[in-house]
C-alpha cells in the first residue's frame, strides 16, 4: 500500500477558507432578499394606501386603530409560525380564541366567582385553559401521529360550538370591566408626563380643539429612543464580534443603511404615536412577544429544534431530538397564543360574542405563508409572519379607509397571498 | 441486424462544483443487449437520465441520435414518446393501485376520460403473460415482493411499444432466484428483437447476457468491450483503472479491549409482529478496531443497526448491550448519544440531513449542548466548530451556509460524518458510508475512518461492497437472514469465503 498513488483530496481543496469575501456578500444579500422584499413590500403597501387614503393611513389616531385591530392576528401568527415550520397546520386557532374569549366573559361577568372573576385571574386562568387545548390535540399529534390537519379541524368545531354555548346561543355577554378592556384598548400611563410642543388652537368659546396643537407623550418617546438605541448597538456589537472572528458577511455600508432605514421608521413611528395618546399597550404586548420569539428561533436551541425537525423529522429523531415531545410543546404553545388572541379580541370589542376570532384562522395562516414559510415545514421566519400579518392588516385598513366593499377586500387579500406565494417558488425554482 | 439504434455523443453534463460526464459516448446497436458497467458513482445513471430527459436537453452538452433522428428530450415523456423506457433503481410503482392500474397509469384505455377497465385488464394479463408473472391483475403493487414488482415494470414498459429498454441496476433488490429469471426475461426479448441496456455492477450477470460493455469511470467512457472480450478481469481493470491496493488508506491497527458488545440481539418486525428480523446477534467491536459488518441486502444489517440505536427500528426487541463491560440503556436515541454511540445512516437523504438548512446547522444537530449554554446558542462557538469540522472533513462548500441539499453526494456524506464527530462518540456505527459517491470522496472518507481508529474510536463499518470491507476493516462479521453466519479476521478473508458464509450459512450461526 502506497499513500502517494492514492486519490488524494486535492481538487476544491485549496480554494476553501478566505478570498471568498464578495461571493459570500452577494449570496447574504440574495438569501436575505426574501426578507427585505417582504419589509420593502409592505413599506411600498403603505405608501400606497397613504396616497389612497388622502394621508389617512399615517394619522396618530388611525395607527393606533390599526394595531388594536390587527395584534390578535401577529400574535396567534407567532404560534402558527412554530406550528407551520414543524410541519403541521392549526385550523382551531380561530375557534379557541372565540371560546377563550367566551370563557373569560363568563367569568367576569355572569358566574359569581369572587376573586376568580378579577381581570388579571381570568387571563391567567385563560391562558392555562389554552395551554391545556394546546396539550390536548398536540397529544394526538405527536403520539398517535393523527394528521394535525384533522385534529385541529375537530377542534375548530368543537371548541367555536362550546364558544356558543357558552353564551347561551346567539346572544353576547358583556359590558367587559374597563381593566380588562385595557389590554386592547388601553395606553401606557404617561409616567414622565407630557411636553408641549405647539399649544393647541382655542377656540372663541374658550374650548380647546381637539387634535390641534402638539403634544408629545414623553414615556413613548424614551422607550421609543431607548429600543431604537438598544437595536442599534446589539446590531453593531454582534457585527463587532463576528469580525473579530472573521466571519462577517456583509459589507458595511449595507448594515448602516439598514441600521439608518430601520430606526429611522422605527422613530416616525414612535412620533405618530406619540403626538396621539402614546404606546397602545397591546403593541408593547406584541413587540415583547416578538421579540421573544425572535430569540427563541435564531438563538436557543429549541428554536433550532423545531426547525431541524420541520425540515426532516426523521434525521432529527435519529440525531436524539424527541420529535414527539417537542410537537406537543409547538401546539400548547400555540394554545396559550390563541387564548392570548382571544382576550385581546373580547378586551377590544369589550364583550364576548359567538363569532369572536371566526375565519381568523385563515388570516394567521395567511400571515405566515406571505411571510414566506413553507408549507412543507422546515422554512420559515418569525419576522416574515409579523410582517406578512401587517401586509394583511394595513390592507384591511386602508381599503376599508378607502371605502372598498369587504367582498373585494377578499379577493384582494387572496390574490396577495397566492402572489406572494407564487413570488417564493419562482425564487426558489431560480436558484 | 446491426444497424445503430442509439448513439450518445461527446455527452458532458455538469453540477454545481462536479463534473459528472465529461465526453461520455455510447453506440448501442439494434437488438442487442448491451451492458453499462462502473462504479458507484461512475456517472452510470447520470447518463441514463440525459437519455431519458430526466435531463431536458439544454442541460448538458453532446448529442443524442435514435434511429437516426436527433433527438432533443424535454421530459421523460418525449423519450418515452418514441419508445425509450427507462426502469430506475427505485421502482416507480403506486403501491395501493393494482397491478393493471400501475400498468396503465396516465395511459389508461379509455373514452372521453371513462375507463374501460375490462380492456385494461385483459391488456394486462397479456403482458403479465409475456413476462411471466402468474398474477391477477387486481393485486395491489404493495402484496407482491420486489421481484414481482420489478417484472410489473417490464410489463409497464411493454405496454409502451418499447423500442429500447433500459434497466438501472435491475437485480439490485431480488434474490439469487428472482435475478436469473429476470435474465432469462431479457435474452427472451433479445430473441424478439428487443433492444436493451443494462446498468449494472453485478459482472456475472454481465458475462451471462451482454453482447457488448462500456466501461464507464469517473464521468468518462473508458471502453466498448464485444461479448469475445468479455472477461471478468478485464472488466475490472477497466473499471477501477488502477490496482486495488492504492484504493484504501494505510493503517496500523492498535487495538485495545472490548469496547462494545452485543448479546443475543433479537427483534421483530414494526408491522408483520410475528416475523423476526434479527436473530439472536451477538459481536463485539475493540477500542480502535474497525469492524465490518457484510450481507446482501436485505441481510438485516440495517435493521440491527437502527434497533440499536435507541430503538429506532422494529418492535419487541430484546437482548443484552454492555459497554466496558456495563450494561448500556440505549431504550432512546439522546440516551445513545449521551453514551457516545452515533450512528450513521445509511440513506443521508431520508435519515441524516436537513437538506433545506445549511451545513453549519446539520453538523451541530446531535450536540447542540456542545454550542450553547442554558439553552442558548453560541453563534461564534457553533460557527468555528462547523468550519473546523469542514476542514478536517475536507467538505468542499463555498461557506458553512451553503445548503446541504445542493452538495454532492461525498460533501453531504461528510457533514453526517461532521455530525457524529462533533458528537463525540466513543462508539461508530457507519450503515453503507460511501454509498453512491465517487471514487475520490470514497478515499477520504475511508481515511477519516482510518483516522478515528487511531484515535482510539470503535468503529463498525456496514458495506455491501466486498472489497471495501476487506480493504478497510480488521475483523468482518457475515449477516444473512437476520443471522450472523460467519466471522473472520480481515486478514484470512475474500469476496469467496465470505460470499460462502451467505449462502451456506441458512440457519447456522458463528
């Protein structure tokens, strides 16, 4: 035996490690591509009803309205997301939203439960009923390998059938207490206190006007400066890092644009909100959850997980992944998001009704798949399906701004789903 | 007779960072049946599907003349349009359809989308006839075996007035029995006047049909043989180019004590509960020592693997896994993992990679511990392990984020390799580790091999192919039948003695 006639690895070999700067460049530019588009699109969406609506869609008042109304669909669709890269689909998200809702209703206003009717125990409680639907048909999923397709279908029926129950057939229960109304409709308390730009116009009857004037809502406007900061600088210390190791991929001048472009949105919108009655507590909800999410994909190692095992369930249970456990962990995780958006749903309307959250399944599903998760599982970005939730949102609201008939609203948003889509595939089928 | 029905010109066809066929020719005369031989990974069934138009013309380089026509397929459909059958390795079969579905499939009898069963079904059982297969049409594909399901195929392919048949590795999956009648089938046709090409690396079954061989290695033609020149030694020559010695790694064995052994490992069926796969197997692997682990396929070898391997297979196992001489809880793939046994599959496709995330996540899978603290991950850790890993490997990539569904068939064998070795494993199982890759790739992974055994490792190597386990291995186990029929040092064994132990091993254990 003779090494030197042997088929030595050489060819390939030589041009591995450096000199790849550019390539790599390109190609973190072509890989992100599909996220910028998404931000670009929605940006480009905005612009467009904000021309439409005669500069409706950009008012303090009309942003605060937009996020009341659309948070309920982001935050079921950062359950969707788990559930979708897992390779499953939930259909009962809707159902149970409606159900919680109802449940909630109950408890605070009709059964005299004593303290147990107290708004912050009913959510509580709420949300533990919702992990608990959760459990229960990720326990047929991931044990007895029930399609979830078919499960959460029985559960879209049962649980808007207990839904309506609940409530005693058509009728709706409420007034809802003011506290708990809060979570939807409520604002954060201005704890620095406002300042006065421009004083507001008063007229001759010595009243002032509404909405004139300037005045900002301080508390806003720090935790708006300070997260904008905060984005800043981990953006850049990450940066730092990977360069010290020599792995940075992006040229520069592309991070401090997208640095620039993103706070400079972020701090528009900090203002618009400000100069209206500051934060929507539901948006602090939301941004805290995204956030959590965020880290929970890209950094631990459960996120890792969840996405190994949508993209090939079977290399992951052979590499001691327990595919079986993390599934029923996806689905009560989605449980408690649902029941989430269903007190957000009550808390905005300020009863429960029996169509509370229906077809809205449809939307959070929507949400993701414009989003740009795949179908098939494995694919797919908790900031896709945030931003794919406010594509459907901001259409919503500018058409119905734009007074378009809700039949058309439909068609519309269909068409932008089977576009985008459409857009995917195309993409991937070029690469 | 010997006009020229098909001839393959200057064929060069491309992926990403491999060169595949590099001015392949092939001429293959009317009538005849005319054999296709090389290694894996030689560019046998690359080839095949540029002249089935599995890929489209446009896709690759040369020519393509049938029957004197220049040809430029689309699609299979084209091909098969004009009378080019190809059987694939995989069999293409619906298997809840019955056999005349399966035979008729998008090629019904039928009017204005009505089918006429009655004509589907007596079609069939003409062309059951002419391959002899006694069966009703009726059956369901999924309750007849692999032979029958393979002579389906041919009938298939009848049913479309083939004018060239050809058939990837047809035998690969029968038994000894069922591939002689397969045979007898294709000389039958060669009387009718049917023309065929038969890929192959089965040289018996070559020196017994073929009137002609083209060599084919490492993407290229080396030869045309006719039937007077048709030896086996020639055929080899041919297709390894080189001799066989230089095509294994040196290596200085220094083994040490049992490491791992197995005690009368049994195991049952997952579906068929009264049907033993694995039959009371007892082995036993030493600190650096290789051991391989030989059979047909079919043998079980898999089967025993994945039942140990946190009882990743088969139901009712019993039996005893003691490492160092304590008993071993290996009941789940993470209590495996955790006792430093990896395992690695033998279809990296199906079982071992993620083909839609890019190699740095694959190969920190099974030891996402080894990257993160409290549950979160260390990007610069996970990072420089998966660059070390690629350099020692020697993953050819452009970055560790390229995905690992657009690397060859050596790349994504070495990132499962990165994978159980970032695992750190005391303990290697390797299920067919250089299945369906090239020549050049076979050696390093080969010499990765040689290296965790000088390292101190176990390794148990499962291989199809003889020589590979004669050239990489110390001690070789024979499997057979859920059994283990035979065992002997590396040094005293040969493709003979050990294709002696499968077939007189029925029933008989070492």
């Amino acid at each position: 035996m003779s090494t030197d006639s042997a088929p030595a690895p050489q060819s390939g070999a030589a041009e591995d490690v450096k000199q790849q700067g550019p390539r790599i460049a390109v190609s973190a530019l072509t890989t992100n591509l599909r996220e910028y588009g998404l931000i670009i699109a929605l940006i480009v969406i905005m612009l467009f009803f904000q021309y439409t609506t005669s500069g409706t869609l950009f008012k303090p008042v009309n942003l605060s309205n937009l996020v009341q109304q659309n948070s309920f669909i982001i935050v079921m669709a950062l359950g969707m997301l788990l559930v979708i890269v897992s390779g499953y689909i939930d259909l009962s998200v809707g159902s149970v939203a409606g159900f919680i809702g109802a449940l909630a209703a109950m408890m605070m206003v009709i059964w005299p439960l004593g303290i147990f009717s107290n708004p912050l125990v009913v959510s509580i409680i709420c949300l533990i009923v919702g992990a608990l639907i959760g459990a229960a048909q990720g326990y047929w999923i991931a044990y007895h390998k029930i399609p979830s397709f078919i499960v959460t279908l029985a559960g879209m029926l049962i649980f808007r059938g207990i839904c309506q129950a609940l409530l005693g057939g058509g009728s709706s229960v409420g007034p809802l207490p003011d506290s708990f109304k809060a979570l939807s409709s409520g604002f954060i308390p201005d704890v620095i206190g406002p300042l006065t730009l421009i004083p507001p116009t008063v007229n001759a009857a010595g009243k002032t006007i509404l909405g004139s004037g300037l005045t900002l809502h301080m508390t806003t406007i720090v935790l708006g400066l300070v997260a904008v900061l905060a984005y800043a600088y981990f953006g850049f210390r990450t940066r730092r890092k990977r360069e010290q190791h020599g792995y940075e991929a992006e040229p520069f001048v592309l991070f401090v644009i997208k640095t620039l472009v993103g706070s400079a949105l972020a701090l528009f919108l900090v203002f618009q909100f400000a100069s209206y009655r500051g934060l929507p507590v539901v948006l602090l909800v939301m941004g805290v959850l995204i956030s959590l999410f965020v880290f929970v994909t890209k950094r631990m190692t459960i996120g890792r997980r969840i996405y190994a095992m949508g993209g090939n369930a079977k290399a992951a249970q052979l590499s001691g992944i327990n595919t079986e456990r993390l599934t029923l962990w996806v689905f009560i995780n989605m449980g408690v998001l649902s029941a989430l958006g269903g007190l957000i749903i009550a808390a905005r309307l300020g009863q429960a009704v029996p169509a509370a959250g229906l077809g809205s399944e449809l939307d959070v599903i929507a949400a993701v798949f414009i989003g740009g998760a795949s179908a098939m599982g494995g694919v797919g970005q908790v900031i896709g399906a945030v931003v794919g939730g406010f594509i459907m949102g901001v259409m919503n609201n500018g058409m119905s701004i734009m007074g378009v008939n809700v039949d058309w609203q439909q068609v519309v948003k269909g068409l932008v789903l089977l576009g985008a889509v459409i857009f995917d595939v195309y993409n991937k089928n070029k690469a | 007779m010997a006009s020229t029905i098909l001839e393959m010109r200057d064929i060069t066809k491309t992926f990403p960072g491999v060169k595949a066929l590099s001015n392949v020719n092939l001429s293959v005369e009317e009538g005849e049946i005319h054999a296709i031989v090389g290694e894996n990974g030689a560019g046998k069934s690359t080839l095949m599907k540029v002249l089935s138009g599995v890929y489209p013309a446009g896709t690759y380089e040369g020519q393509i003349v049938f029957r004197g026509q220049e040809c430029h397929f689309k699609g299979i459909h084209d091909s098969e349009h004009i009378g080019i059958v190809i059987i694939h390795q995989e069999l293409a079969l619906v298997p809840m359809l019955s056999i005349a579905e399966n035979i008729f499939l998008g090629n019904e009898h039928a009017s204005y989308g009505v089918i006429d069963w009655n004509a589907n079904e007596t079609r069939t059982a003409t062309l059951l006839k002419k391959v002899g297969l006694k069966e009703d049409p009726k059956t369901l594909i999924t309750n007849i075996g692999v032979g029958k399901q393979q002579l389906v195929e041919i009938a298939k392919a009848l049913s479309k007035e083939v004018k060239l048949l050809i058939l990837d590795e047809p035998t690969a999956s029968l038994s000894e029995k069922d591939s002689q009648a397969l045979l007898d089938l294709l000389l039958e046709f060669k009387r009718q006047g049917m023309t065929s090409i038969l890929i192959s690396h089965k040289l018996n079954e070559v020196n017994r049909v073929a009137d002609k061989v083209t060599v084919i290695r490492d993407g290229r033609t080396i030869e045309t043989l006719p039937r007077k020149d048709i030896s086996e030694d020639r055929i080899i020559t041919s297709m390894v180019g080189r001799s066989l010695d230089d095509r294994y790694p040196p290596r200085e064995p220094q083994i040490g004590d049992v490491v791992l052994e197995v005690k009368n490992w049994s195991v049952y069926h997952p579906i068929h509960a009264e049907r033993q796969v694995i039959k009371n197997i007892s082995l036993n692997v030493r600190k650096g020592e290789v051991v391989g682990i030989a059979g047909l396929m079919g043998a079980g070898r898999t089967e025993f693997a994945m039942s140990l391997f946190g009882r990743s297979y088969g139901r009712r196992i019993s039996g005893e896994v003691l490492l160092r001489g304590k008993p071993l809880d290996l009941s789940t793939v993470s209590k495996a993992v955790e006792n430093r046994i990896a395992y690695v599959t033998e279809d990296r496709k199906t079982y071992g990679l993620n083909l839609i995330d890019h190699i740095k996540h694959n190969v920190t899978l099974a030891n996402l511990g080894g990257v993160s603290s409290h549950g979160v991950i260390d990007d610069m850790r996970e990072m420089s392990v998966a660059n070390d890993y690629r350099k020692k490997t020697n993953i050819r990539a452009s970055s560790v984020y390229q995905l690992t569904g657009n690397l060859s068939g050596g790349n994504q064998q070495k990132v499962v390799l990165s994978k159980w070795l970032f695992a750190d494993p005391e303990v290697l199982i390797l299920d067919e580790p250089t299945r369906g890759i090239d020549v050049g790739a076979k050696y390093e992974i080969y010499t990765i091999i040689a290296r965790l055994a000088a390292e101190g490792k176990a390794v148990i190597v499962i291989s199809s192919e003889m020589p590979e386990l004669l050239g990489i291995t110390d001690r070789i186990y024979v499997m057979n039948e859920g059994r283990i029929v035979g065992e002997m040092a590396a040094s005293d064994a040969s493709q003979e003695k050990i294709m002696r132990a499968i077939v007189r091993g029925e029933g008989k254990a070492s």
